[in-house]
C-alpha cells in the first residue's frame, strides 16, 4: 500500500493549486448563478439537483455521485463540485443520487440504482430516483458519473487486488468509438488526453487506467453494464458519458477526492466546462460528517452516552438544528433501534412501542448512540370491540377503527404506526406491498409506503366505491391476537386550479385543464398555490423543463408560449401539461 507521506504531500499539492487558481479568477470573474432544487421532498430518498450556471455560454455537463451508498468519495466529489464557481459552461450536479444507501452505507437497498436504466420501472424508490435523472439527462451534453470500486483495475492479471475485474482506479467507458445516428463520439481521445495530465507525479501502481467494458460488444464480459446509467447517456442521448472509479483499497479518503475531482475537472475541461472548485483541506475531508452537527429529539440532543426520556404514547419531534459543513452537506438519518432504516428526521413517529436507543448517522457513518429510557405505561385501548390502528397519512396523524376505511389519494404517503393500546409486539400487513424484497415476512409498521397501485402487487387490489380507485386490505397479523382489519381507498389525483400572480402582485385562478392552452399577458408570473383533491406538497409544477418552487416566477412571451407540467411530487409520474400563451387582455379571473 502507498506510504501515508505521499497521500499527504500529494493532496496539499493539489489543494494549492487549485486555491491559486481560484483566487487568479476571483478578482475578475462574476459569480456564477446557482440554483437547487430537491425532488421527492419530505420523503425518504429526497434528491437535490444543483444547476450551475456559468460566466460564460457552453456545453452543460451533468456529474452524479452516490448512486451506491457506501462510494463515499463519489458523493464527497459530487458535492464539493456542486459548489463550484464555473467559469464557461454549465453544470448540473446530482451530489447524493441514493440517499437511504448513503445512510445505511450500503450498495443498494431494494435494487442496485446504477442497473434500471434499461427501461422505465416502477416498482421501488430507486426507480422514482431514476426517473427523475432520465428526465434530466436530454437537456445535457454529457455526463460523468463518480464512483468508488474495489481493488485495482488492470488490463492483464497481476494478483488479486489488481486485473481485469477490479473497477477501482480507473475510467470507465461503455466502448472507445460511439457512432450514434448523427455524429461519432471518441471515448478513447477523451480519457487517454486526461489520463496523461492526471497520471503525472501518481506512482504507476496507483495511476488511472482506461477501462473499456465493451458493454454493446455480444461476447462482453460484462452485460449488466447494459442497465447502467452511462450506458442509457450513450446510446439513449448520444452523449459522453463515462465513470470515474477511485478504490475502495485506498484508505485515506482525502487523497482519493483530491484525485477524483481533478479527473473530473480536467474531463469537463474536454467538453468545454471550466469549473473552479471550492478552497479545502484534507482535514476538512477528514472531519465534516462530526463537524456542525445537532439533532434534538423532544428538544434533547443525541449523543452519545446521554439518555432521552420518552412516555409511551408520545409523539417524537426530531429537529435537526445545526445540519453540518456547508461545502460537505452531509445526509444525516436517525434510526431507532427497533427500526433500522426508517429515517426518522423524514419519518414521523409516535411511541406506541418500546425501543431501546436512537442512532444518529452522518453521510452513513455513526455519530452518536443515545439511549431511550421510558417514564410510564403504555395506553390502553380505546374499546374492547375493534382495534384501533394508527396512521400517518402525508404526515398527520389518522386514527382508524377495525373494519373502516382510510381514504387517500395516488402519491400520498402512509406510514402504519400501530395498533392503539396494544400489548404485544404488533404485525400489521398492508396486503400487497413489500417492505424488504428479500425478506418479506408481512411486516410493515415504519415503513414509508407511497400510495401508488402500480407500486403494489395488483392481486391485493380490490374494488372500490369510488371511480378509478383502488382499495387495499391492511391485516393485524400479530400472534396470539383476534385478527382485525381496515382498509386503504386510493383515489386517482386530479388537477383542479393554479393561482398565478402577476407582476402588480393580484391572484389569478388559472382552470387547470390537462392538454389545454390559456392567453395571459405577457409578462412575468408567479406560482403560489397548485390545487388538487389532495395536498398541493404532493405536486411538482415545471415550465418548459424546469421545476418551479412555490413563490418563483416564469414568463410569458409573445413568440414564446410556457409549457406547465404538473407531476405527482412523490413518484414523479406526469398529471398533465397546459399551454400559456401571451395575449392583450388578461383572460384570468382576478381573486379578491
């Protein structure tokens, strides 16, 4: 393994040369305008999107990172990058592609990310993630995808941490010559002109390779790679794409990001972006996921070696108040100990069972261990006759009784807390959806279930009253106790108004109408409310490609009409798109 001494030198020389280079270009350069948006908000897998717009007109890259949990240079690079000043071109950035995986510091949870890009599936979270990045990938002139492999790629066999299997230290690309429908795209010019520039002052037994997978060859060694997300840019986009792999065998992380965001520099410098990275440190690499850092349940911090005090029966309200280092962003998750995955500063939770400590989690790695120590009894039940379960639907709490129903609408978020003063270790079944794949033992009190029939095996569905729902059986299945059961109505979600504001700050009520066109005058609008016959959280409004946040504005131009695209917020599935075109009369009804 390479000394210790290197490591250090090395990344110290490349912190100063990329400072120098950012404090020549600070003096005579603007700003560039950044601007985030987070798909899936308030769910468990939330996925923040930077776009960076640069001083200059170019090419705009997309650069992912974390698709696989426990890559951690991949998401460090990604997110430093996102904080980059460009200089010429643009830049999207998807810092933490996968967020459960990265909390739990695990490849995958359901299924592997990186293999369901062949097609569009709709069956677990990682397929809602990936169809929000098939949508950002047409308006991209290529892209780079940032992870973290074992060992250390070799074309030839030298030993076991080093041949043709290992992916780490590496570039990866789908073949060397792509020739799409309207133009060629030379992978091997590409990675070999920067492979010479960042092999310089590496000892050759850490330097970079270019690995091809010969991914559209019949007799590749690898075929999966066909499912993968460079794979889809290639051949779907005809765009670059490639992988920049460092190793899982190099132990000091520092060194490693140093070197994965110079490749990644120096590949946007092929494709026409100059990007100028944040000033940091190895220290700094070394120490953000402990560094700025508080999370309070019921007002009480976790850390370790303290104790918070719960009743049973309460609500735990989970804050976090100080979220880490700006540059780093780490993703922090809370677990209790009975339910290991269920990120509670996502999640609501009330105590209806006890639990013995709470794990506070930093980009995956433990910060803090808190116990729990309980003052009370549990509640009793309400009545003998039917149970009570209790419920978060979008968030709030739902008490329904045996045998009732619990009405709801697509995209909605349900969380099965339990039943009411119950005595036992409690199981209660939603019929039809599947909490673990490889481990589906029926139970699915924690879990957050996105209430979406597609999602569910269409077996479970029953007949509902209402026209287009679908209704779902949830069982109490604990043993030893009277079976009991309620039931899930899932209402398709309809569009019904937007309220606009124009430019003198008067409501407009907008008729949504799906397929439809409406006159405006041209101008500048603001979006403030999206009604629907569920929460207006749950929708996403985009015009003309672009997600649009409550209180932002988009124009209205005579030779340019705005498309509004309004999709579910949780599963990112289309609800509709209506037409504005420009005109002399406002044709809105103005609200009082």
């Amino acid at each position: 393994m390479m000394e210790r001494s290197f490591f250090r030198k090395h990344i110290r020389c490349t912190i100063f040369w990329l400072s120098l280079a950012l404090l020549i270009l600070a003096a005579s350069a603007a700003q560039a305008g950044t601007w985030e948006y987070v798909f899936f908000k308030g769910t468990q897998y939330p996925l923040k999107v930077v776009f960076i717009k640069g001083d200059l007109p170019g090419p705009t890259v997309m650069v992912q990172g974390g698709i696989q949990g426990d890559e951690r240079s991949g998401f460090i690079t990604a997110q430093l990058l996102s904080r980059s000043t460009i200089r010429k071109g643009n830049l999207i950035v998807l810092p933490r592609a996968n967020v459960p995986s990265i909390n739990l510091c695990r490849r995958q949870i359901n299924v592997d990310m990186n293999r369901r890009f062949d097609r569009n599936y709709n069956r677990f979270y990682e397929d809602r993630v990936a169809r929000v990045i098939r949508f950002l990938l047409p308006r991209c002139d290529a892209f780079i995808h940032l992870h973290e492999g074992s060992g250390f790629y070799y074309p030839t066999y030298v030993n076991n941490l080093r041949n043709p299997k290992r992916y780490g230290q590496s570039i990866i690309v789908d073949t060397l010559l792509w020739k799409g429908a309207k133009h060629s795209i030379n992978l091997e010019t590409t990675v070999k002109d920067v492979l010479a520039r960042l092999n310089n002052g590496i000892p050759h037994d850490y330097q970079f390779q270019l690995f091809n997978t010969r991914t559209f060859d019949k007799a590749t060694s690898y075929p999966e790679m066909r499912k993968s997300l460079t794979c889809y840019a290639l051949a779907e986009h005809n765009i670059p794409a490639l992988a920049v792999e460092v190793s899982k065998d190099i132990v000091q992380l520092d060194w490693k990001v140093g070197q994965q965001l110079q490749a990644t520099c120096l590949l946007l410098a092929q494709f026409g972006v100059e990007a100028v990275p944040p000033v940091f440190t190895g220290n700094d690499i070394k120490r953000y996921a402990a560094t700025g850092v508080r999370v309070t349940v019921n007002g009480r911090p976790v850390d370790n070696g303290g104790v918070i005090r719960l009743a049973p029966g309460a609500t735990l309200d989970v804050e976090p108040e100080q979220t880490g280092v700006e540059n780093f962003e780490p993703s922090l998750a809370l677990f209790a100990s009975d339910r290991p995955g269920v990120n509670l500063i996502g999640a609501r939770r009330m105590a209806l069972e006890r639990f013995s400590n709470l794990e506070l989690r930093v980009d995956g790695s433990r910060l803090a261990r808190t116990r729990v120590a309980w003052t009370g009894t549990m509640p009793s039940s309400p009545s003998d006759d039917e149970p009570v379960f209790v419920c978060w639907l979008n968030g709030n709490p739902v008490f329904v009784r045996g045998g009732g129903v619990l009405h709801a609408v697509l995209g909605d978020q349900l969380i099965l807390e339990g039943v009411y003063g119950g005595k036992k270790r409690e199981v209660v079944n939603f019929k039809g959806f599947v909490a673990i794949p490889w481990n589906n033992t029926g139970q699915d009190l924690g879990w957050e279930i996105i209430l979406d029939p597609e999602n569910f095996l269409g077996h479970y569905a029953l007949d509902a009253k209402i026209p287009g729902a679908q209704r779902f059986k949830v069982v109490r299945e604990t043993p030893g106790v009277r079976p009991a059961h309620f039931y899930v109505e899932v209402a398709p979600r309809q569009v019904h108004a937007l309220r606009l504001a124009d430019r003198h700050g008067q409501s407009l009520l907008i008729p949504w109408s799906k397929g439809g066109t409406y006159s405006l005058p041209e101008g500048e609008y603001v979006l403030q409310e999206a009604w629907s016959n569920g929460p207006d959280s749950k929708l996403v409004a985009m015009v003309n490609g672009t997600p649009l946040n409550k209180g932002e504005s988009f124009r209205i131009d005579a030779d340019k009409a705005a498309s509004m695209t309004v999709r579910q917020a949780t599963t990112f599935g289309e609800l509709g798109t209506m037409t504005f075109t420009a005109s002399r009369l406002a044709a809105a009804q103005p609200l009082n």
